[in-house]
C-alpha cells in the first residue's frame, strides 16, 4: 500500500476518540491552563515536597494564571521518585489507587507510580488516540508482544486496543515460535512491541522461511520504549510491507501514549490536552523556544494519582511549531533518539549504570572497577560486565571463580532483569581515568 493510500484510508473516517487532536488552539490553551492550575493545586495540598519547593520559591498555585506561569514552578526528576520511594509523591488516598506501574530507577529500587481509575483512564485515552492515529480500527487484530506486567508497554498498548474495539492479542514478550505461529494462525494485522524485538521475530521467521508479506496479514507496527532509526524503519517495511508507526512515552507520565506520529511521519503528536510539553536547555534549564532542540519536560495535565509537574524526562527533542499536513492542531516533537544522561536502552529495558554498580558492590571479592560493554548481536542486544577481582581471588581454581561469576551475574540480574554475560578480570587491567570515567561502550552506535 502506498503512503497516499494509506493516508486516505487514515483520514475518513476520522476515529471518534480523536477529536481533541483538532480542537482550536485557543480552545485547547484554555483547557490546558484550567488543568494545570487544578493539578498545581492538587500536588500543592497534597504533596509535601512539591508545597516545600513552592514555598521555598515563593510562589502559591494562584499565581500560575497563564500557561507561560509554568515557569515558575520547580523541576521534578527520577531521583525524587527515588527519594520519595514508594509513596511519597502521591495526591490521593490509597483506597483511590487501582495500579501500581514500575520502572528502572538508578539504584538498586524501581520507582513506582501510583495510577487512580482516573488515572488508567487517562492512559488509555493517549493509547487509544495514538491507534486511531496509525489507522488501527476495530476490524485489526494486534499481537501486544511488549512485556505485560510494571512495564508500561503491554498493559498500555492492551487497554488502547480494546478501547478501539480491535481484537487484541496479548502475547507479551518472548516464546518468539509461539508469537510467529500465532501470528500467522490468527491472521494478525498490527504487531506493537519494540523495533528491536520484531527485528528479531523477523530473523526468527525468515530462518523458518517465512515469507512475511505472503505468510502474514500484517499490515502495522507500533514501535517505541527505544531509539530507532529511519533506517531500521525503512529495513522493517521493505521485509514486511508493513507501515512501522512510532510510539512514545514514559511510566511517569503515564506509559505508550504521551505522542506518536501520523501518516507524514514528521514528528510525534502529543496528546495535549493531557500533557503539557516544554524544552528547557539541561544546563540553564531554562524554557528554549519552539524549534530548538533540549531535553524534554512533560506535566501530566489530569493525573490524579502522582501528578507529574514539569517533569525532566532526559529525553533530547524540540517542538516542531509549523502546522501538521493531517489537520491536526496538536503540536509535534521530534523523535527521541538521545538521551542527556546515561540511561541505556537494553532489548527494551532501562538500564543505569549505577543499578549494575549496585548488584556488582553487593559481592564481596569484587573491586570498584567495572566496563560494561553494550553490542547487538543480529537483531538482539548483548550486555557484558568486565569486572576486576581481588589477586587472591583471580588466583582461586576454576570452580570458585565459576561460581563467582554466576552469584555477580544473579546480583545483576535481580536489578535489571536482564542477563549479563560477566567477565572477570586481574586487579588494574580496566581503564582508569583521571577525569570523568567513560564505564560504557556502546558498540551499537558504530
Ligand atoms: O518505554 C513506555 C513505552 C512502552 C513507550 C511501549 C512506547 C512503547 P519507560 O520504560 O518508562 O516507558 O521508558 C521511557 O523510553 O524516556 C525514552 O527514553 C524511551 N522511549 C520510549 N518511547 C520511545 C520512542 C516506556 N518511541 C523511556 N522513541 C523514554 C525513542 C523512546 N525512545
């Protein structure tokens, strides 16, 4: 199907739940300050951190009287969901709380975001507009092989499907010859997991000797939860025929859904009227004008559970101010493909090299001294942790350090739920640096 047709397709009708996309923008400006200053008030009476830095700035919710006043209102980051760990952060009773979500923290906890019906309601709206926006209608059938569970992806993208009346198909993550199988039994039209993991089921088909664009029905894929490429997009859509939409998001705003692009694929659409974006220079952190390029900040506009005010997600974008072709009058952000800080995105999960310091630190006989090697290997991401060990240890036989290796990889593994490959290594032979310590490589960015 080419682009033109498909943007016809996408275009009448126009999905029911997708009006707030073409609201006039005075309309939507008004909408949005009504409900910042609400959430304002909310976290101000209901949250001691958020009172304690607004009364340390002087400034009182009914001074937020234009959505320019945002400004004045303090930053929040992951450490404060760290520091406030676990419920710290929240605006409501518990007995109004109906889902926890998780997602990597820095050290060794997750953070956890607290969701009120309203709150699951709200997310669901994002996934259910971001849907309607590829051209996913009720008569699709869509495999979620993002992982269920505190990962945001299936659950988020599950609750968007069924809202739009498709049949959904909650495969989750892995069993890659079931999910083919199914895929091809079912006649499954949209696949959403992450670009790298349908890389994978692509090898995994091809090496069976599937031919994808005659074997299959499938016609979409909702990607996100990592960076990818023009180039990875345009590899994905020669084997398949597909069209590979792009999905963005963030546990702490809610999950898959803040944006997603539409059919001229110049941007990602935020949804508004829940999520208010700015760009802020990471240095000054102050607001940058549209068009410029800096790390995004996002506050949840209605969340009721744990609102989010000004929250620096590190993700690196810019708002793209001119009008979108499709109509819509929702402003756009560039793709995400960078990060102000030193998050990883491995096979989909959130990996801070500190929460791997964490598990090494808990093992005695290992020293400080640590490289982690990140590569992909075919379509799947590989983890590798070089660690440097005590002299008397490095010595032992081969069954203790065996052993070793096998009790750091578990430590590791108890954190990120990813397994690492762990080599072991004689005391000062890691590179030491006399400035800021480089402790990754990643060979996934040659
Ligand atoms: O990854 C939510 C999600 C699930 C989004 C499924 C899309 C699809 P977290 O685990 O909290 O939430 O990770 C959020 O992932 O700050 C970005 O760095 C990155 N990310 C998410 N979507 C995209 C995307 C989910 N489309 C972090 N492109 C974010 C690039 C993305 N990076």
């Amino acid at each position: 199907m080419s682009l033109y047709e498909y943007a016809t397709d996408m275009d009448t009708p126009v999905h029911p739940v997708s009006a707030p996309d073409y609201m006039p923008r005075e309309q939507m400006s008004a909408l949005q300050l009504h409900r910042l200053q609400a959430t304002v008030k909310r976290a101000y009476d209901n949250v001691p951190l958020f009172r304690k830095r607004m009364d340390e700035r002087g400034v009182r919710p009914e001074h937020v009287k234009t959505l320019k006043d945002i400004a004045l209102l303090p930053f929040m980051k992951k450490v404060d969901l760290r520091d406030e760990y676990p419920f710290g952060l929240m605006a409501c009773p518990m007995n109004e709380v109906i889902r926890f979500q998780c997602s990597s923290g820095t050290t060794g906890k997750p953070i956890v975001l607290a969701n009120t019906e309203n709150d699951i309601l709200v997310w669901q709206n994002g996934t259910m507009r971001a849907l309607a926006m590829f051209g996913i209608r009720s008569s699709d059938i869509m495999q979620v092989s993002y992982g269920y569970g505190l990962f945001t992806g299936g659950l988020g993208l599950h609750y968007g499907g069924e809202g739009i009346g498709c049949t959904v198909l909650p495969t989750s993550g892995g069993n890659t010859d079931r999910q083919l199988m199914l895929m091809r039994d079912l006649g499954v039209t949209a696949i959403a997991c992450t670009p790298s993991y349908f890389l994978h089921l692509l090898d995994e088909g091809m090496k069976k000797g599937m031919d994808f664009r005659k074997d299959t029905k499938l016609r979409h894929g909702i990607f996100g939860a990592e960076p990818w490429s023009t180039e990875m997009r345009e590899k994905m859509e020669d084997i398949t025929g597909i069209i590979a939409h792009d999905i963005y998001g963030l546990t702490e705003i809610s999950g898959p859904g803040v944006a997603g692009d539409c059919q001229y694929r110049c941007g990602l659409h935020v949804f508004e009227d829940h999520f208010y974006p700015e760009i802020i220079d990471p240095d000054t952190l102050e607001p940058l004008p549209d068009g410029e390029s800096g790390e995004l900040v996002f506050t949840t506009l209605d969340r009721t559970g744990m609102p989010m005010i000004r929250y620096r997600t590190r993700d690196i974008s810019r708002i793209l101010p001119e009008v979108c072709k499709c109509g819509r009058t929702i402003r756009r952000i560039e793709r995400v493909s960078a990060r102000s800080d030193d998050m990883l995105i491995i096979r989909g999960v959130n990996v801070f090299p500190s929460q791997i310091e964490a598990g090494l630190l808990s093992i005695d006989s290992v020293l400080p001294h640590y490289h982690i090697v990140v590569d992909r290997q075919g379509d799947l991401d590989t983890l590798e942790v070089k660690v440097e060990v005590t002299q008397e240890t490095f010595s032992d036989d081969i069954r203790s350090l065996e052993n070793l290796r096998r009790r750091i990889g578990q430590a590791i593994q108890r954190i990120i739920n990813i397994n690492a490959k762990i080599t072991l290594v004689e005391p000062h032979t890691l590179p030491r640096s006399e400035g800021k310590i480089k402790r990754v490589t990643d060979l996934r960015k040659k």
